[in-house]
C-alpha cells in the first residue's frame, strides 16, 4: 500500500476486486500462516459479514471492507480488547482525514449523530489458554450517498462523504486506520489496556445516559456507567444494580 507508515501492520497487503467476506479470506490465509499484520482489502464483498449473523451491505468501491491477521500472545479472553483499539484507531482516522469528530458506541460501533459509519468484527481463532489468531474486520462507509444504502439501514446508516459534504480519499483513511492501529496495538502489549480506556473513554457516546443492553439473556436498562479495565461494559439498574455486560447490542432509549 503506497505511502504507509506502519512495521508490521499492512506490510503484507491483499487487495481483491470482488469476494464474498473478506472475513473468510483472512481465515484462510492465517490458517496457511499468513504473518502478523496481513491485510485484506476488497472492492465489493457479495456476502459480507456484520456482528451476530447479520449481513453487512458492502457497496462496490464505496466503502472501506477490510480485515487484518494479528497473532498477539494473550489469553483468548482478552480478544474483546481489540474490537474497543480498533475502534479508537478508526475514529482517530476518521478525526484525522475528514475533521470530524466521531463517537464510539460500546462495543463496535462509529457513529456520527447518531448514524452509523463503521461497524468492526473481531472474530478469534484460539485455544483455552491462547489465541492464535485474531481477524479484526473493518466495514467503513466513506463515499455512499443516501440512495447507496439500502432501504432497511437507510435511516441509521451514513458516511464520511454525506457528513464532510466532500468525497474522501479510502487510501488516506486505511493508512491512518493502519498508522494509528499499529501504535495503539504496541502502547497496549506494553502498558496493558489502561491508557486505552482513557482514550476509550474519550470517544465514548452515552457514558452517564440511560441505555438499553439487549444481550442473548435478555435486557437490561439502566445507566451506562462506562467500561472496566477488561474493556467490559457496565450498566447501573434502576436497583442500583452493577451490570457487567460481556456482549449486547445497545439502545440509547429517546
Ligand atoms: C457490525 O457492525 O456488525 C460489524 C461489521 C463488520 C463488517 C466488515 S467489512 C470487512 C469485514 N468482512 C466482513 O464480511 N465483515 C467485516
């Protein structure tokens, strides 16, 4: 990829016109042993993929669909972790190229007022006690217009070139998603995930609000109080109840 200022992340790069999930490929690849830091980029996927079984609408050329390899030597159940870096690396991208200023909403969403511009799949491929790999998707929506989306996520979704009014160079965006990636990686196989959850915590969107966690248990509504240092979220009930949530999908109630 020209113009990177990365070591490892993206220094073996896959671009494809066209492929089901970029997902699957990464699989494959890190199965084959592929080295830390792969990148596959696609055009178009036909059949990507989003958090819990849902499909995610990838236009052709319109967006960022990407996965990255990365073989960090941890324990499985700090994979979590890396969906929340991620997520900091793309709203600093984002920050970065278009000005904006995004939120992250718990766990793998970006948001702009509200609408969604980036989902992120961390899928882990591991044993009890180590990870061997993880593929981090990144599904970012950069130059659609309203009519690009489909009827369905038309209201909720938006992207970097309906909110800056310009279109957006995706090269510029996955070498800083890259850049920054690489850095929050390294600071937290250093430090841990304190610093990141300061940063985290920065970008958050209703930290002290009222939310609804939907998880496959069922639902808690309560006050989002923020995030432990797991990366885990926490929610007050009306009981005064603390709540760890592992896994959800949130609703901010109007
Ligand atoms: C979500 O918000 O549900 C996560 C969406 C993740 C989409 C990306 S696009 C690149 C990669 N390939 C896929 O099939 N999915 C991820």
């Amino acid at each position: 990829l020209f113009g990177l200022a990365t070591k490892t992340i993206g220094r073996s790069f896959h671009y494809y016109d066209s492929v089901e999930s970029t997902q699957t490929i990464a699989h494959k690849a890190a199965r084959e042993g592929a080295p830390e830091g792969t990148v596959i980029i696609a055009g178009e996927q036909t059949g990507g993929k989003g958090r819990m079984s849902r499909p995610w609408h990838s236009s052709k050329q319109k967006g960022i669909w990407m996965s990255m390899i990365v073989r960090p030597k941890l324990p499985p159940e700090r994979a979590p972790q890396f969906t929340l870096i991620t997520a900091i690396a793309c709203a600093r991208a984002i920050e970065e190229v278009t000005g904006l200023e995004p939120h992250i909403k718990w766990p793998n969403d970006i948001l702009y007022k509200g609408k969604k511009l980036t989902g992120i799949l961390t899928e882990l491929q591991g044993e009890a006690d180590k990870v061997n790999f993880l593929i981090i998707g990144i599904g970012m929506n950069v130059n659609q217009t309203k009519d690009d989306f489909p009827e369905e996520v038309k209201e909720r979704a938006t992207s970097l070139e309906i909110e800056s009014g310009n279109s957006v160079s995706k090269t510029k965006v996955v070498q800083n998603i890259l850049k920054y990636f690489e850095k929050y990686y390294n600071l937290y196989m250093e430090k841990g995930f304190a610093p990141l959850k300061i940063m985290w915590e920065s970008y958050a969107a209703g930290i002290g609000k009222p939310i609804i966690a939907r998880t496959l248990n069922g639902e808690i509504s309560g006050i989002a109080l923020g995030i432990t240092d797991e990366g885990i979220l926490k929610v007050e009930d009306q009981d005064g109840n603390i709540h760890h949530i592992y896994s959800a999908d949130i609703e901010f109630p109007s």
